[in-house]
C-alpha cells in the first residue's frame, strides 16, 4: 500500500471519529432529562451532565496534545482515549444512579479531548493550502453525525428487554450502542491508521535531507525545502530546532526519552500563545462556540413559546440545521481554495454580526402574524448558521498556521479548551436569559463587534509567516 492510500485511509478513519462523536452527542441528549428524572436527579444535573463532557475534555485536550507532540505519534493515543469513551458510554448504559451517569459523561468526555492530537497530526500531515479543505471536511464528518444520530433513536427508544442483569430500554441503549461503535472504531483505527510522516514541502519543490554523518536509520529527518521559497514551519519549527533535537538527541539516553522532551526545549507560553495573533485566533474560537451553545440552548424555547413546535417540529428543525451547516462546510472547504484564510474569517465575522442584529430586531419583540414572526425566524436562524463554517474552519487553519509545528498538538489542545469552556458557559449564560432576549442577543452582538474589531486591527498579522517571510526576503534581496 503506497503512501497516498495510506493517507486516504487515515483521514477516513479521522472522519469516522468525528462522526461517532457526532453521533454520540445526538443519541445521548434527547434522552438524558428523562434518564435522569428517572433517577431522581434534580434538574440542575442536566446541566452538570452536559457540562462534565466538555470539562474533561477540557483538562485533557492539551495533555493529550504534549503526548502527541513529543511522541509524533497519534494512533496509541486515539486506540488508548477510546478506552474512556468505551468505559464512559458502558456507565451510562448501567445507569444505577444519578453519580454514576454523571460519572459517565465525565470518563467519556476525557476521550474527546484527543482531539487535540488528531488536529495536531492534521496540521502536520497536510499542506498549508489544502489545510482549510481538509479541516472543513473533518468538521463536516461530525455535523453528518450529527444529522444521522436521531435516525438511530428511532430503533433505540424501541428497545425494551433485559441482558443479563442490565435493562435495555429506551433510556439505557444509547449508552450500550455507542460502547459498541467505539469498540468498532478501535479495530478501524488498528487497520486503516497510519502515523504518516510529517509534510513540509508544497508540491513542486525538491526536497532535500540533511543529515548528520552519523545519525543512525531511526533518527528523525529534517526536510528542507530545495526551493527559492522560505520553509513553510512557522518561526522556526524546523530548521534550528529540529537540527539542534537532532544532535542533542544522540548524547541522551536510549530507548526514546529523548523524542519525548525535544519539542519543548525551547518552548515558552507567552512567547508562543501570546501573540497578537494567537490571542485573536482563540478569541475568534471563545466568542465562536460560546454564541452557538448559548443560541441552541435559546432556540427551543423559543419556539415552543413563539411557534408552540413540539418534538417532532424540533427534530425537523435540527435535521434541516444539520443540512444547511454540512453544505456550509464543503462551500468554505472549495472557497478556502480560492481565497486567504482571513478574508474567510472576516466574511464570517460579518454574517454573524448581521444575524445577529436580525435576530435582535425581529425575535426579541415578534409583531406582525405568525407567519411573518415564523419567517423572521427562519431568516435568523439561517444567518446564523450561515456564517458558522466560514469562523470555525478560517480560525482553526489559521491557528494551525500561526502556531509551531513542533508543538502543534499542545497548541491544538490549549485552543480546544478554550472552545470547551466556552461551551460550558454559552449554556449557563443563555439558560437563565430564555424570557430576556435583548440581554442574551446583546451580550452576543457586542462580542461579535470585538471579535470583529480585533480582526480588522490585527488583519496583516493573520497570515501564515512565510508570506511574510517571504515578503521580507525579497525587500533585502532588493
């Protein structure tokens, strides 16, 4: 099997994680207020249920990410984060109590937050060209989970029966079925999974290996570009540093231990995530999910309020959602291709910031009919998710760009849990403002006009650093 089908398959595989994770979400909510009342949880458990996802991936994300930069491996990590979502999916099915089904969510949540390594081997297995595509195409592969989940609640909630000493019924199988696609997923991951070496060139160029007179076969190699172009690893990620973890790593003990601790040797915190930049990107990624959670925890609500919409108009609601944000991603996916990822990032901006003036004059005082009230919603919602894919795919190639190779998993899992945490307090925010719409929607709309300033400000410096670099090269060639 070559190189190319390898790659094919590792990123399907990638595609299939995030579908599962997709899935799991939209099996698992619709059921657990009622798991829980049934358990006799109070209802402030809901709450804690959905949020102990999102903190455990949250603590994990960027530990996960150090193991994979200093390991420059994924696969073990993905085989041994499934495990948790195996063993949290396994609790939520036995239920038994209230802390045991919170308990769940929280071991399951800690295998999400290998995400954090996946998107770092993403940002090192791809050109800066093609990143955007295939991060659009990732993000998709979950709302497709997404979309299909309820199809399967369909035949879940008809469960009812007994295996061994556990019931299966409707409010216990989701967590048996999702055990069991995990533990599929782990035999697809140990077949179709490859650690692929890293990219470092764009098409065309030659590349070139440096080597040291006596490095041994397994020593990493450090490709250089054989073009006129700068090296495509921003500040540096490769050139001195790799060279310098080379050499080092010979005067060090066997066995790996070397590997391990290389790429952080000269990493600092402040120099490296408190860039003008930097601080941009995981803004752009806070005010992002923060606005999306606190609007999915608003809109159903809303429209049992405005529009009285039961179950199944919900559903259809979602299902069309899932539709329009899955098109959205593959329309950024082919326009990341024709334009800069910041040009992306701002249209999105302005979207978000119209949708979210819409939503402010027609939602939160409706006059007029119910089909004009009806209408101004759709408009709304539709803006909303509009401007979605072009945000979340711009800032995470962006980021991937402007942060270094070499700790690119660590990087990638600081900025998860920054998304984590804005998750976790989009609902918090939203939950108690359901009757108060021009607070919540203001509160969003003047996030969104700083995000928006803080871009415009910082406009020049949104760009990978080779074009800079490049740009530099040639005023001194001048």
């Amino acid at each position: 099997m070559d190189n190319l089908q390898k790659r094919n398959l590792t990123f399907l595989t990638i595609g299939l994680i995030f579908m599962l994770s997709g899935i799991e979400y939209a099996v698992i909510l619709p059921t657990i207020w009622r798991y829980l009342q049934i358990l006799e949880a109070p209802p402030y458990f809901l709450g804690l249920g959905l949020s102990a996802f999102s903190l455990s991936g949250l603590l994990t994300g960027p530990l996960f990410g150090i193991w994979s930069d200093r390991s420059r491996t994924t696969k073990s990590i993905i085989l041994f984060s499934n495990l948790f979502e195996i063993a949290g999916n396994f609790m939520y099915f036995i239920g038994y109590s209230k802390w045991l089904l919170l308990s769940s969510r929280l071991v399951a949540g800690v295998g999400a937050g290998a995400g954090s390594s996946i998107f770092g081997f993403l940002t090192r297995s791809t050109k800066p060209e093609e990143r955007a595509g295939i991060f659009a195409a990732i993000m998709a592969c979950r709302q497709a989970g997404l979309l299909v989940g309820p199809a399967f609640n369909l035949f879940l909630r008809l469960c009812d029966f007994k295996l061994g000493p556990f019931v299966v019924n409707k409010y216990t199988s989701p967590g048996i079925f999702m055990c069991l696609l995990w533990v599929l997923l782990q035999f697809v991951v140990l077949a179709l999974y490859w650690d692929l070496p890293p990219i470092s060139s764009e098409e065309g160029t030659v590349m070139v290996e440096m080597k040291q007179e006596d490095d041994d076969d397994d020593e990493e190699e450090v490709l250089l570009m054989g073009s006129d172009e700068e090296p495509l690893h921003p500040y540096g990620a490769v050139n001195s540093d790799q060279l310098e973890t080379s050499t080092s790593s010979r005067m060090k003990p066997a066995r790996g231990a070397s590997t391990f601790s290389n790429p952080f040797k000269t990493f600092s915190v402040s120099s490296e995530l408190l860039r003008e930049e930097v601080v941009v990107l995981l803004t752009a990624q806070f005010i992002t999910l923060f606005n999306q959670t606190a609007l999915e925890t608003m809109v159903t609500p809303l429209t049992q309020r405005l529009f009285s919409f039961g179950e199944l108009s919900n559903s259809l609601m979602y299902s069309l959602c899932g539709v329009e944000v899955i098109l959205g991603f593959f329309f950024v996916r082919w326009l990341s291709r024709k334009v800069a990822d910041r040009v992306v990032l701002a249209a999105g901006l302005v979207i978000c910031c119209i949708a979210c003036i819409w939503c402010l004059i027609f939602l939160c005082n409706p006059r007029g009919g119910y089909g004009w009230e009806l209408s101004s919603f759709i408009i709304g919602v539709f803006l909303q998710l509009l401007g979605l894919p072009f945000v979340a795919v711009s800032q995470v190639s962006l980021f991937s760009k402007v942060t270094a190779e070499k700790t690119q998993g660590f990087s990638q899992g600081v900025r998860r849990s920054v998304g984590g945490l804005a998750t976790i307090l989009g609902p918090l925010w939203a939950g108690g403002l359901t009757n108060n719409l021009y607070i919540m929607l203001g509160m969003m709309l003047a996030l969104l006009i700083m995000i928006t300033v803080m871009t415009v400000l910082s406009y020049d410096r949104l760009t990978e650093p080779r074009a800079v670099q490049s740009a530099q090269s040639s005023d001194s060639g001048g």
